[in-house]
C-alpha cells in the first residue's frame, strides 16, 4: 500500500542542492526520513561532514526512511512540470513513484539506495521516466538517459 507524500517542488529541490553539497561524491547518497508533516533529508561524506535539512511536506503515513541518489531527484525535479511534486512511497527497498500534483501524464521512478551504516551506501539505485504510452527522454544530458530503459523493463515484469 503506497503512501503519499505532497511537497513544494522548489522548496525540496532547494533543500536537496543544499544537502547534496556533503554527499559522497561517488555514491551521491542522501537519507530521506519521512514523518508526519515533514521530510527531514541527511547527508554524509567521508571526510564525516554532515548535512541536514528539514522540509514541510503533506504526508500522513508512518515514519520511513529512504536512501536515494540525490542526482536522480534533483534531475526529476528540474525537468517535472508544475509547482507541487507527489511521490508515492512504499517501503525502503521499492521503487518511488514521482508525478505532477493532479497529473498522471508523466511519471517518474526512482529506485531507492540501500542503506547502511551512518556515510555509506550501496549503489543499487536506477531511474525511469514515461510521459504518456511512449519512454522518452526528459532530461537531455544524463543520468535519466542512461537508466531509465532497463528500469522501465524491469518494473513491466512485476
């Protein structure tokens, strides 16, 4: 059962630049916690330097907490139409659905990372993109481009 999640698009794409700053530059992973009312993102490198940032966001389900790389997220947010972002959620190991508010035309996957201890993750993230019945390419020079096909296929198969 898929929660949802409404945030301002800007306000989340500001929130995840900020966070990304400390990423670590390999994996470009960032922990996405949700609870009640607000998503609270975290960050951390190597060198031990941490990010936090705290957005308001509509979501009423129990507290989750998400890996993803930050550089699919700022990639869909930069390309989605319209001034609020739904991401419908399920759990820390399923695929996030992210839209248009009141939109169902294009739709965007993004797979999560799995998280580990505190700084480190394991890259198992991809992403995708539909627009209508056809896959497209929605953001010209990356990382969309180079997943979004087999992430597709292997969600057809589910």
């Amino acid at each position: 059962h898929a929660e949802l999640v409404l945030a301002d698009k800007d306000e989340l794409k500001q929130a995840l630049v900020r966070t990304a700053i400390l990423s670590n530059e390999k994996y470009r992973g960032i922990r996405f916690r949700l609870s009640k009312g607000v998503a609270h993102l975290q960050a951390h490198n190597p060198e031990q330097d941490e990010a936090e940032e705290e957005v308001e966001v509509d979501y009423q389900g129990g507290e989750l907490t998400i890996g993803f790389n930050v550089g699919y997220l700022l990639d869909v947010l930069a390309v989605i139409d319209g001034e609020q972002i739904q991401m419908s959620v399920i759990d820390s190991n399923s695929s996030t659905l992210l839209t248009p508010k009141g939109s169902d035309e294009c739709r965007y996957v993004v797979m999560p990372m799995r998280l580990r201890a505190i700084g480190t993750t394991v890259n198992r993230d991809s992403m995708g993109a539909t627009c209508g019945p056809f896959f497209r390419k929605a953001y010209q020079d990356g990382a969309l481009r180079a997943h979004h096909f087999a992430t597709n296929r292997r969600l057809a198969h589910h």
